[in-house]
C-alpha cells in the first residue's frame, strides 16, 4: 500500500470513528439523571368513635386548613439529630404538605362524633357556629433517642362565630417509635401518630360544645 493509499485509509477510519467519539464525550459530560424521590402519604381512616345518636341541635362547625410552623409547611420530610437543628431526607417526601393531608381527616373523624349537624371544610362559603383553627407545631422524625420516634404536635383553637371568643383551646402531642431508624419506618409511625392526634382532636372537639 502506497503512503497516499495509507493517508486515504486512515482518514476514512477516522471518519468513521468520530461520531461515536464524540457521543461518548457527550455522555461523559452530561449529568446524571436525578432519581424521582420515594413519595408517602398519610393514609387510611381515623379511629374517631362513632356517632350513637344524631346530634340534638344544628350545630354547624367550620374547619379551616391546619397552618404550620416554619420548617413544617413543605412537602419535605423533616427529621433532627440535635436539638434546633431541622434536616430533610434527600430522597423521600410526603406527596403533599402534612396540612393538606390531615385537613380532610379532621373533618371525617369530628364529623363521626356525631357532636355537630355537619362539619365542614372551610373551602363551603357556609357559615357554621363554630370555627376549628389549628396548627401543625411539629412533624418530625427524631433520631437523637433510640429507637428513633415521630413526634408529632398540633395545636387547636374552637371559636365562637359570632362572639369570635375562644371557646376552648389544646396541645395534642404523640410520640410514636419508628420500627425502623429510617425513613420509611418515620412514615409508618407519623401514621400512628396522626390517627393518635387527629381522634384525640375529635373528641375534644366534641366534648367542648357539650
């Protein structure tokens, strides 16, 4: 082979590499894909008693959305190691902001008291006798005890329409083990946790209309 046909030989070859030489650069200096995060949810009904009778007045309550504390008012699950000091697991979060997804069992477990005429969520443009505000104070995984514990703490305020006067008024605050020191052992026991608060909510909602 000539050194003319040796050039021309070459030149095809390297032609022909190229584009796989340059795809593969590509690919090196693309970044990695980023993982979709596992997503939970606090699911399942509310232990709240049920009604033994239909309530004897009309009584109307209307529940406004929970608000929460900053650093709670996120999708984020929180945990802490230390005291003030708030983390977020990297890879799993709550499908929606723990406010949103407590607000409708709120309503169902009080509903079952059977203490009032009907239980609203505040989104009706009706206007009940009572009004129910709350605050989601904490809901975090605590990894400074062992075993780890979900705590969670919410605090509640029933008012008087018409008076607009705090008819009473409560701390609710359970500390559930998480069966496992990771975050999906936090989601089983935030959901023992919100059941524990959410029926101790309802009763306490039921017994202050008394």
């Amino acid at each position: 082979m000539t050194r003319r046909s040796r050039r021309a030989a070459c030149a095809v070859l390297a032609a022909a590499l190229l584009p796989a030489l340059l795809g593969g650069c590509a690919r090196a200096l693309l970044p990695e894909p980023v993982a979709s995060p596992a997503l939970f949810a606090l699911s399942g009904e509310i232990d709240a008693p049920a009604a033994t009778a239909p309530a004897a007045t009309a009584r109307t309550l209307i529940v406004n959305p929970p608000r929460a504390a900053p650093g709670f008012d996120t999708s984020r699950i929180a945990y802490v190691r230390r005291p003030y000091e708030i983390e977020y697991f990297a890879h799993n979060q709550w499908v929606d902001t723990p406010s949103n997804m407590l607000a409708p069992k709120m309503v169902r477990a009080i509903e079952r008291t059977g203490a009032f005429h009907a239980v609203l969520a505040s989104t009706t443009s009706a206007i009940g006798q009572f009004r129910l505000e709350t605050e989601i104070v904490r809901l975090q995984q605590d990894f400074s005890t062992t075993p780890s514990q979900v705590q969670l703490t919410l605090r509640a305020a029933l008012i008087d329409t018409a008076t607009r006067k705090v008819v009473a008024s409560r701390e609710f605050d359970a500390r559930v083990d998480a069966p496992t020191d990771d975050p999906y052992g936090g989601v089983i026991a935030a959901q023992q946790a919100a059941r524990q608060v959410v029926t101790e909510l309802a009763s306490f909602c039921a017994a202050s209309v008394q």
